[in-house]
C-alpha cells in the first residue's frame, strides 16, 4: 500500500513529493522527484533524506530520484529489530521491488555506503552503477595506515551501548550529534540544517535505532574489512569513490593507502577527491557532488 505523506514537520525540497511504502515488516518513507533512469539515495548517520536536499533536484533534471530514509531514521518505522547488514540490505532489495524497479543507479553516504555496496556484491543484478561519498569500498585493505583514523571514531562504540547510545543521540542538547556534525566538517554547516536531522533524534525510538544500526552494522562491519572478507568476494558494479580533502578522519593520504590494491579485487572503481570540504559532501560541496555523479552516471 502506498500512502501520501504529509507531515507538518517534514522539511521541504521543491518539486519533491513524499510518500509511505508498506514493505515487509516496514513502513518506510521515500521522497521522490524526476523522470527516467532511476537513481536511489542512501543517506548516512546521523542524518535522514534531506541530507540530499541541494543534489537531489540537480539529478532530477535527467533522472529519477528516489531518497528513502532508512530503517529507523527520519519519517521511516523505527522498530526494535532490524538493524543489521542483511536486514537493512533486505529493506532496499523490497523497496527497489515495491516501485517496480529492476536495476538502478545508486548515490550513497556513511551507512548508507555500506548498504549501497552490500547490495552491490548480493544483488548486482540490481545496480548499474554506484557513486558512494567519504566511505571506502568494502575492497580496501586495513593496516596500521589507518591508525591514526581511529581516535576521531571513538563515538561508534559509545554510540553502540545500549542504553548510553540512544542518551547521547536523543538528549536534549545534543550534545554529541553536534559533535558530529562540527567535528568532522571542513565548514561550519547552517545551525537551522543541522536542527533538522537532530529533531528526529529526539524520539525514543529514533535514538534508539540509531544506537542499533552502531551496534549491529557499524561496528560488525569493521570486523569484516579487518578480516579481508569481501576482498574474497569482489566488487564488479563500476564505482566512484569521492571524498573531500577536508576530511578528518580518512584523511587523503589514508583513502589512498587503503585503496592501493583495489584494482585486483574491483572490475571497474574510480577515487576522485574534492578539494576543500569534509565528511559530509552532500551539504558542504552539494554542486560538485551532482555534478561527479551526473558525469560518472553517463558513463556508466
């Protein structure tokens, strides 16, 4: 079933229309805009579809977009359970089924990234390309590189606690989501967006998801890249890795070293980097995010 939502709360995005999909198990919302080739955006943590706010109408001029927000996030059910890799990937192979959608193109963020490449390497039937922002492909080796990363994501595992996860994410303050979204920007972001992914956080549920998703795919899924997993598997949807060279954690230096040997595991992947922003790409270079992807997309 499908049903048009319309919610005082919901910010808005000109030209985008919203609705609620019935999947199993899950009552999830999409906004969408355009015509033609389908392109799906996956937002991160600790955000919701708005993160695609100024690149989702660039896109809609030649495609057309769809930005879900995820189990637990945003104007989509927060159930207790659900959170991890499979369950999480399910949602999207269900959603792509609910639009009758066969193959589609993806542009994905942070936890959206992982699932956008889960779904790439269980169901390449289903994706034509992927263009994923400030996450490194599943491929990449970790090494000692990648030390000095580690001190700047010292929150995922507090995140991850039951209990002091969901505090830290729904308190009043929120301290820590702004945490988040200063610590690991390149420049300041407007004070009014970043109320708006912080609002839904303060629903018990919410928060409570977003403690899940740390505890049941962030952190599991670092134990996967640690043991080489996917490397065994390989990466064959073409990709087009960016990140900002404001980045604080995975600096330049350590994408690059990470990804030195992805060729011998990927078909088709690409590093691109944009000068000056951080982690959140889509709110801080939203035109040269549109752009990399509209290029990358004709490609391929």
């Amino acid at each position: 079933m499908t049903e048009t939502l319309i919610a005082p709360e919901l910010p808005r995005v000109d030209g985008m229309r919203h609705r609620m999909l019935d999947l199993p198990g899950l009552r999830m919302h999409v906004a969408e805009a355009g015509t033609g080739e389908p392109v799906l955006l996956l937002h991160g943590f600790p955000q919701h579809w708005w993160e695609w706010r100024d690149v989702a109408p660039r896109l809609a001029e030649r495609h057309r977009v769809i930005c879900p927000d995820l189990r637990g996030a945003g104007w989509t059910d927060a159930p207790r359970r659900g959170y991890s890799r499979r369950n999480l990937t399910s949602d999207l192979v269900a959603l792509l089924d609910a639009l009758g959608i066969d193959r589609v193109r993806l542009l994905s963020h942070d936890v959206g990234s992982i699932l956008a490449f889960a779904l790439c390497m269980e169901h390449p039937d289903r994706v034509v390309s992927h263009v994923a922002l400030s996450v490194p492909p599943p491929v990449s080796t970790v090494s000692a590189s990648m030390i000095p990363a580690m001190r700047h994501l010292w929150f995922q595992e507090a995140l991850a606690m039951p209990g002091l996860g969901p505090r830290l994410l729904g308190s009043r303050r929120a301290r820590l989501p702004r945490y988040l979204f200063s610590h690991f920007t390149a420049s300041p972001l407007d004070p009014a967006a970043i109320e708006v992914f912080i609002r839904p956080l303060r629903q018990r549920e919410i928060a409570r998801a977003g403690s899940a998703t740390c505890r049941h795919l962030v952190l599991p899924e670092l134990g996967r890249l640690m043991t080489g997993r996917y490397r065994r598997v390989g990466l064959r949807t073409p990709t087009l890795i960016l990140f900002g060279t404001g980045e604080t954690a995975l600096t330049p230096d350590i994408v690059r070293a990470s990804m030195r040997n992805v060729d011998a595991y990927a078909d088709d992947i690409r590093l691109e980097f944009i000068d000056g922003p951080g982690h959140f790409l889509a709110d801080e270079a939203p035109d040269e995010v549109a752009h990399g992807a509209l290029r990358f997309f004709a490609e391929h």
